[in-house]
C-alpha cells in the first residue's frame, strides 16, 4: 500500500484539505448555535458561539458573517464599544459589506457621533448607492447639520423609491428643522399618502401641526394612531401637552377673601376688625398640568392690583372714583405655595384695616396676574393668566 509524503505540496494538500473543510463545518455549527441563541434573546451565549466560529475559521469568508453577526449581539447586549470592534474586524476582512458600514454607522449615529457615523454611511453608498443606504446617509447629513447634503439625499430617496414614504418623510424632517413647518406638513401627509401606517409620520405631522397652531388637528391624529400604535400615540400627546400653554382657573378662595364682593365692602368683612393691622388672606389657583415650582412660587412672577378694565362694570370700583377710606394692596403676595400633586397654587396676601376700621376694598375688581411658566418652560395661557372675582379669567 502506497504512503503519502506530508513533507511534498501534495502531501500537505491532502493532509491539509479534510482538515481545514471539517473546521469550517464546525464553524457554520457554531454560527448556527449563535442564531439560535441569539433568538432567544441569549446574547452572550450568542457571542461565545460566534466567537468559537472566528477561532475555527479565522481566514474563511464565514469570519466575516460570525463577526457581523457578533457586532448584532453586542448591540442588543448594550456593549456598543465591544459591537464596533466586531464590524471593524468584519470589515477588515471584507471593506465592500455596505450592510455592515451601515451597521456601525447606526452605532455611531446612536452614540451623537455623527462624523463617523456620515463616515461609513458614504461608503455604503459608494459600494451600493440604493434609496435605503441613502437615506442612512441622508439621515446622517440631517444629524450632522449638513442640510443641504441631507435635502439632496432625501430628494434622490424619494425619486429613486417613488412607492415608499421614506424620502417624504426625510424632507419632512428637514423642512420641519429648518422651521418650515408648512413643507414639512406637506411632505409627511405625502409620506402617509403612500403608507398609511407609517406612524412615524403621524407622529412628526403632528409635531408640526402643533407648532404651526393646529392643536387640535394633531390631537386628533393622537387619538386615531391609539389603536394601532399607543406608545407613538402617548408620545405625541405628550408633545401636545408640553406645548400647549397651560390654562389657570380658580379653585377656591381660601382665609376670609371672598371674591365676589362688589364695591364698598368693608376691611371688616373679611376678617379684619383690629385698627391699623393687617391681615393674611388668600387664593387658590388651579392649572391643567405641572407646572414649574420654582416660577410659581416666585412671588414677582404675581401681581396683585386693582382692574383697569374698560369695560360695562369691568373698572375697579366700577369705575367710580375711588374713597378715601380704599384700602391698598401690595402689589406682590406675601408668598406663593404650589402643590405639584394637584397643580394648584395658593397665594398668600395681605390687607391692612386703618385707624377707626373705616376701611373699603372692591374684591371683584382685584386682579390677580401670573405671569411664570409650566414644567416645559412655556408660559400660561394669556387668555387665563389673570383673574378678578368680577370678569373672571382673561
């Protein structure tokens, strides 16, 4: 029987090629180990497997796969620095991979690095320039603050891929960052023309729409979206709340100041029958959302002064002059409390009685004024921010 030289070319083949054939086997094993516990949510079981692959087949083009695969399970594991390393090994060993380039570009992107991430987005469009691998780049642009790179982008995506949304949808975005909030309408209402049930655009239409003013257009497209998608659906509405101003709205009245009180009405009504001495009265206010504490219990952000309204009866006094014996208010309360449980606000002020308890005040006709700002920063409704007993809000 013939024997075989290991030390000839032939030799080696033959000794080298089962071998090397019996690794790689082993190697789409473990790959297919790694999917199956990937699947089930076993990352780092995932990551050992694809592991063993690379260790088995480190020269095959199956490493490249095993380490793509790698970066995937990283990502979900929340090891993002770990993941790059994997699709940089991958892409080591094979440069023209555009989806993984998009991939770590994604990473990048996540992480606020939009320089690397518009880095590898350009070559996966130099390797494959189709409408998705451009609008990642587009989006990379956008991000970026390259606007006009982005608008070109978005507008080659949306001529590339007529029957998708995505390119709508992209210079909906754009236009909207650029405060065109009319195009931007325009082009999401496009998006959803060609997809109903891209909620994505729902959700940016509605952005837009409220800050255009249609408030009440984007609650409805909140409401509509519930059934289908209610976790964009409580984002919108939350974007609605944040944005719409708050409104403010009596409570109560609280200690002895009774609002309703018309012109004439004696200090000693109230409470205050002690001469030359001054008085702690207050009122509770109620608005529809949180509101920022530190701005409602600033007390300058209140003022308190008699109504200079022209209207039938709207004048303190009711217009008529005003006696003598008129008590004064100071024009800031005392102090502000604001309960962050029910969004109300308690305002504490003071009335002083004179010498022989003589003293008159129009309550009707006393306005108060908030003048601060809601747990977003935007300010009261104008058309609530102030209040008296008389007129109501206005």
């Amino acid at each position: 029987m013939a024997t075989v030289n290991l030390l000839t070319p032939s030799g080696l083949f033959a000794y080298t090629g089962p071998q090397t054939a019996n690794l790689e086997a082993q190697a789409t094993n473990a790959v297919n180990y790694g999917i199956s516990r990937f699947t089930d949510g076993d990352y780092e079981g995932a990551i050992r497997e694809y592991k063993r692959a690379v260790a088995l087949a480190p020269n095959s083009s199956l490493a490249v796969d095993a380490y793509n695969s790698m970066g995937q399970a990283y990502t979900q594991n929340g090891q993002n620095d770990e993941a790059i390393k994997a699709y940089q090994e991958a892409l080591r060993r094979d440069p023209n991979r555009s989806d993984i380039r998009i991939s770590l570009g994604n990473i990048h992107f996540y992480n606020s690095d939009y320089d690397a991430a518009v880095a590898q987005y350009e070559e996966a469009v130099r390797v494959d320039p189709g409408s998705a691998n451009r609008f990642s780049l587009a989006q990379g642009y956008l991000a970026q603050g390259n606007l006009t790179e982005a608008e070109f982008q978005f507008s080659r995506v949306r001529d590339m891929a007529p029957d998708e949304p995505s390119g709508h949808y992209g210079l909906g975005q754009l236009y909207a960052k650029q405060g065109d909030k009319e195009r931007a309408i325009e082009e999401f209402r496009a998006a959803i023309d060609v997809q109903w049930d891209f909620w994505d655009a729902y959700v940016e239409l509605g952005y837009a729409l409220v800050d255009t003013g249609e408030t009440a257009e984007a609650e409805g497209l909140a409401t509509y979206i519930y059934d289908f998608d209610a976790t964009k659906s409580a984002t919108l509405f939350e974007y609605i709340d944040q944005q719409k101003p708050a409104t403010m709205s009596l409570a109560l009245s609280g200690g002895s100041f009774v609002s309703t009180l018309g012109p004439g009405t004696p200090v000693s009504f109230l409470g205050n029958y002690t001469p030359d001495s001054s008085q702690t009265l207050s009122m509770v206010f109620q608005f529809d959302k949180p509101m920022n504490t530190s701005s409602v219990q600033d007390i300058t952000n209140w003022t308190i002064s008699r109504s200079t309204n022209t209207g039938l009866g709207d004048g303190y006094n009711y217009g008529l002059p005003v006696p003598e014996t008129e008590a004064t208010l100071s024009p800031h309360p005392l102090a502000v409390y604001y309960n962050p449980s029910d969004y109300t606000a308690t305002v504490y002020f003071s009335i002083n009685q004179n010498a022989d308890i003589s003293a008159t005040i129009d309550p009707s006709h006393i306005q108060f004024t908030f003048s601060g700002v809601d747990g977003y920063g935007i300010s009261v409704d104008p058309a609530t921010d102030q209040y008296a007993g008389f007129s109501g809000f206005a």
